[in-house]
C-alpha cells in the first residue's frame, strides 16, 4: 500500500498516519507516528472484523481449491511476475457489465502455513475475479493491469508531494487458473464497500450534484500528472470509495498505449475545459490552465460521465475494452446474486475532429506525425513530484539558459525561447472543440475562444497554430479554422510573416515554401532576400525528398528550377554561380522527364545549356 495508507478492503480504510483521534482511542490506542503502535491499531481493526460472519462462507463449502499463477506488475522494473496461488471462484456471476462478468472468489493468503477452513473465512481472503464475456486477446488483460498500476505510481508520486489527504489505486492482478483447459485468466481485485463516486471522466466531466459535491482532491490529482510528467500524460477516470480509486484512464501526449479510452491531447484539452484550480492544487503550486474569461464564468460540466471512446461510435465499453458496469459494481459482500448494477453506465463517442498535421511535412491528411520538439521531450525526465511542467503557458515557454550551447564570448549568457508543443497541442485541440461549438448550448462556434486557444498554441511553437495564424493574417488558404477570421483591426502583415517564419523554423513544411516566395518575390511585406530564398526553397527539397506523396504541395523538380533560377540570376544578396545553376537546371529536368513532363524537362535542358554557356565565355 502507499506510505501512510493501511487499506483494510473488507469494508474499512484507516490513514494510519493521520487516523483521528476517536478512531484510535475506541481501539485503545494513542495517537502516534511510530511503527508499532501503528501495528497495534492495525491489529485491532482486524480483530475486529475477523469477528463479523463472512457472508461469502458457501463458497468455503461449495467450490474446489484449486491452483492459479499469480501475475502482478513491478511498476519500477515495468515488467510482469508471477507466483503460485491457491483460489476458489464461485461459478456464477453476480454482477455484469457488457464486456465482463464479476465472479465472488476467495483467495488464500501467502502469509497462511496450512489451507485450513479458518484461513479461508479470513475477511482478506473476499476478492473479486472479473472476465471478459467473449474470448478475448490474453495481452487485453495484461494492459489492463499495467494501465492502473501505471496510475498506481503516478498516485504514490501525488502523495510524494504531501498532499492533504493521501491517495490510493488498487492493487489489481491476473490469475491464470493453470488446472482448467485453456488456462483461462481472470482480473482479481479487493473489494471495498461504500459510497462509490466517479469524480470525473476522460472527456471533461466534474462530479457535482446534490449529494456529492466537486471535491478538490482527485481534480487536483488529474492536474498534478499532467505537470509531474513533464506533459506526457494524464491519470482521468478518477473513481472510487473516498480517495480509494480504481479503474482509471490516462491520457497520452502522443495516443499511444492505454486502449481506446485514451484521447491524448484532445482529452486533455476536455479536462482543462472544465477543470477550476482548487485550494489543493494552489497548495501544490500547480499553476493554472490558461482559459479565456468566458470559460472560466462556465460553471456547467461536459458530459454526464459517460466514458469516450476514440473509435467515434457509440459503445457500451471503456479503455481497453472494460465494460463501464464492472467498474461500478457494488462490492459490497452483501449484494443478492441476481442483482445488477442499475446506473446509467452507457459509454458516449468523443466527436471526431480531424486533427491536423503538425508534422514535418505538414501533410494536411497524416494526424500521425506530430512535430514534437524532440528536445522538449528529451527533457521529460527532469519533471517529477517535486520539479514540475508548468501547464501555464508563460511559465511553461519562459526563457531559459540552453545548456546545449557551448558558453563562448559571442554567446555567453545567450538563452532561447522555450517551446512547449504539447502543451499548445492541448490549446489547438480546444481551439477546434470552440470553432465546432462543443461546449455552447446551441453547438454554435465561439471564435472569441477558438482564437485565444489559437493564439496561445501558436506561444506554446506549435508549428500548425503558427502556420494557421500567419495564414489569417496573411489571408492564405489554410485547412483548419477555415471560416475563423480575425478582426480587421488586428490584421497585421509584418506579424503574419513572423509567424510563418515561426512555422517554417518548426517544421511545417508548406510554411517553408511560403516563407522560400515571399522572400523570392518580396511578398507579405517581406524584403526581396534571395539568400534566404535559396535557403528556404532548399529545405522544402529536403524535406520534400523523403516523402512521395507531394499532391498537396509544388513538386519538387520546380524549387529546383527556382533555385536554378536565383543562381543564374544573381543578386540581393545572392552571388551569381552558373555552374551551379546548371547543374540544378540539369536535375530539374530528369526529374520531370522521371515524371513524364517532357516539355518542362526539354525547356530546362536548353536553360542548362545556355548557363553553362555563360560559363566558357
């Protein structure tokens, strides 16, 4: 268990550490910190409910021992091991959802010398064992426990930082019944008893109503991992029994791992929505999530708990396929055998926005490639409990010294914006949940925020906002936020240039060619540079040449004419070098012949020709 915690699973949790002052003295204990009285408390709670009747008692008499290979995960070394176990599993299932059934099970403790009736009837012995209704993939069950005891970890870094109230994720294991056909495995977790509370979910829903009010702690434990991972990821899905969770999500930067109810930064962006920084997350300086002044005012939640799902169809499961209704299963041992959990368990699709790229090639159709700052994930690792990642955008983007850069007299003290790309992928994504109107009651788009959340993604370096802001300044064609537009006053040429140059700079590569003509042709304001004309339509070529797929963008064979071009014309800062130009003049063409447009390709030949020309006289 976390540090602080004895969690007593048969209907009683005690915080051994800051257990109230009754609560010890009805035990005949003090108050203490130190380890054995704390032993001493522990072993009168259990004495206690060693006396209650063990209503799980029939499956003692009525099912087989049998012998089952345990599998947990080491959350440190991130691997899976195993030991032997002994277990009986009732055959009848007393609860469901609509992908997995719930089994009442007993498992015999390590710490017993002999399987006898008295070790059985133990309250610790009560657990539930869960399976899937159909035959599913064995590795399914695998990434179900490595997804929680990941969450597991990111709970034990949140009491690291000595929060008020301390946390907890169960423990949840597999068991492979080796003795029957197939080996078929279970999921076994602990049970608990009470008042079980979803406080919120992976697409933005705050728990709130009549009889559970927010509360600050498991909020303040979704905005915490956010930070303390540097933000790479999101622990959502925040459930359970007091601060007991179990069955949570967690949101990826990049989407992988972690199954169909990991959003990335599209869930993210849907927590941050409806997320207000409490008196937790102030005394654990996070810092807050930057919202416009009509975003804040929104008191109403998103959603109504319902678990998304990234396929965009409705669906009765949750991440990694678990159905909702096995999470919210009363594991109380009391539950009659043919009832079922009532709740409104369904699941809801997030809608399917078409993310763009943000890739190097800047191809409007790959979501895939996202133009991360590699140096910015290279830093991760330097984020934890007690050195956290901003999730505001000033101080996350804040100047800072580059260690990479070899301190000499012309670049002493020298320091380079910071990017924070996931960060600004976050704004992009609810720039593009206002322009559709996700959050209005009449699904109209709120511009006034889809552009603040623009504006802020294009701070953060994310080279797509770059590039979609240049284009509403410099009123280009851009595929995203096509009919936002800004206002005529605020129009500005020079700053459309700088954020194209930003976007260029970044990797996108369209803004490259744009930034590669207006240089060429003195467009957008810019002065004629022929310098950094070559320089520019010289990296489209390179970035261009790793890719086949250029239907979107001027091929390739005719930046290398314009480069021919600029070195047979010379000037504006570029010298005049024939040799060269008709050396490009000469590749120009056999790439258009390459692609059957001869008439070109016969064009660039003569050019060629007549450069080199220049050359012997």
């Amino acid at each position: 268990q976390s540090t602080g915690w004895t969690s007593l699973r048969f209907g009683k949790m005690a915080e051994v550490d800051k257990t109230n002052e009754t609560e010890l003295s009805h035990h005949g204990v003090k108050r203490t910190t130190s380890t054995s009285k704390k032993w001493k408390f522990c072993s009168a709670v259990v004495h206690d409910y060693t006396q209650q009747e063990d209503q799980w008692a029939y499956i003692v008499e009525t099912f087989p021992t049998e012998k089952a290979i345990r599998w947990r995960y080491d959350m440190i070394k991130r691997e899976f091991f195993s030991d032997e176990v002994e277990v009986k599993i009732d055959n009848k299932p007393f609860a469901n959802g609509a992908m997995r059934e719930c089994f009442r099970a007993k498992k015999l403790s390590k710490f017993a010398t002999t399987s006898t009736d008295d070790d059985w009837h133990l309250p610790f012995a009560n657990v539930v064992a869960k399976k899937y209704f159909k035959e599913s993939d064995r590795q399914a069950y695998f990434d179900d426990v490595k997804l929680q005891m990941d969450a597991k970890f990111w709970a034990e870094e949140y009491n690291k930082a000595n929060p008020p109230k301390k946390i907890d994720i169960m423990q949840m294991m597999i068991i492979e019944l080796a003795e029957r056909p197939n080996r078929p495995l279970y999921h076994v977790e602990s049970i608990i008893e009470g008042d079980y509370v979803k406080y919120n979910s992976n697409s933005g829903y705050v728990e709130s109503n009549a009889e559970h009010v927010a509360r600050n702690t498991p909020q303040a434990f979704s905005h915490f991992t956010f930070e303390a991972s540097g933000h790479k990821c999101m622990v959502v899905d925040v459930q359970g029994v007091g601060d007991l969770y179990t069955d949570p999500q967690i949101h990826t930067y990049d989407g992988e791992g972690y199954g169909s109810g990991n959003l990335a930064t599209k869930g993210i962006a849907l927590f941050f929505n409806t997320h207000r920084c409490n008196v937790i997350c102030d005394a654990l300086g996070l810092s807050k999530f930057d919202l416009t002044v009509k975003e804040r005012k929104r008191t109403t939640t998103t959603g109504d708990g319902k678990t998304c799902l990234r396929s965009g169809s409705m669906s009765s499961m949750d991440s990694e396929g678990k159905s909702t209704a096995d999470r919210d299963v009363f594991l109380d041992s009391g539950i009659d055998e043919d009832s079922h959990d009532t709740r409104d368990n369904r699941v809801c699709a997030v809608p399917e926005i078409r993310l763009p790229s943000t890739g190097s090639f800047g191809t409007p159709d790959d979501t895939h490639d996202r133009a991360w700052d590699t140096e910015e994930l290279k830093r991760s690792h330097q984020y934890s409990a007690s050195n956290r990642r901003p999730s505001c955008v000033a101080a996350a983007t804040s100047s800072r010294e580059r260690e990479d850069i070899p301190r000499t007299d012309d670049n002493q003290g020298r320091k380079t914006e910071e990017r924070a790309t996931i960060l600004g992928q976050v704004h992009f994504d609810l720039a593009l949940y206002h322009y559709m109107g996700r959050f209005e009651e009449d699904k109209t788009a709120d511009n006034v925020s889809a552009l603040f959340h623009l504006k802020t993604a294009a701070d953060c370096g994310l080279s797509i906002a770059e590039f979609t802001l240049a284009c509403l300044h410099l009123n280009l064609f851009h595929d995203e936020l096509r009919e936002l537009e800004l206002n005529v006053n605020l129009v500005s040429e020079s700053e459309g240039l700088v954020h194209l140059e930003k976007a260029a700079r970044h990797g996108n590569i369209t803004a490259v060619l744009h930034v590669a003509q207006a240089y060429h042709h003195g467009l957008y304001g810019a002065v004629k540079d022929w310098m950094k004309a070559e320089k520019y339509y010289r990296k489209y070529t390179e970035h261009s040449s790793a890719t086949s797929d250029l239907e979107t963008h001027e091929p390739l064979y005719q930046i290398m004419a314009k480069i021919a071009e600029l070195y047979q014309h010379g000037g504006y800062g570029l010298d005049k070098d024939p040799l060269k130009s008709g050396e490009l003049y000469t590749e120009a063409a056999e790439a258009a012949m390459s692609s059957m447009n001869g008439r070109l390709a016969n064009r660039w030949f003569m050019l060629a020709e007549e450069v080199w020309a220049e050359c012997d006289e």
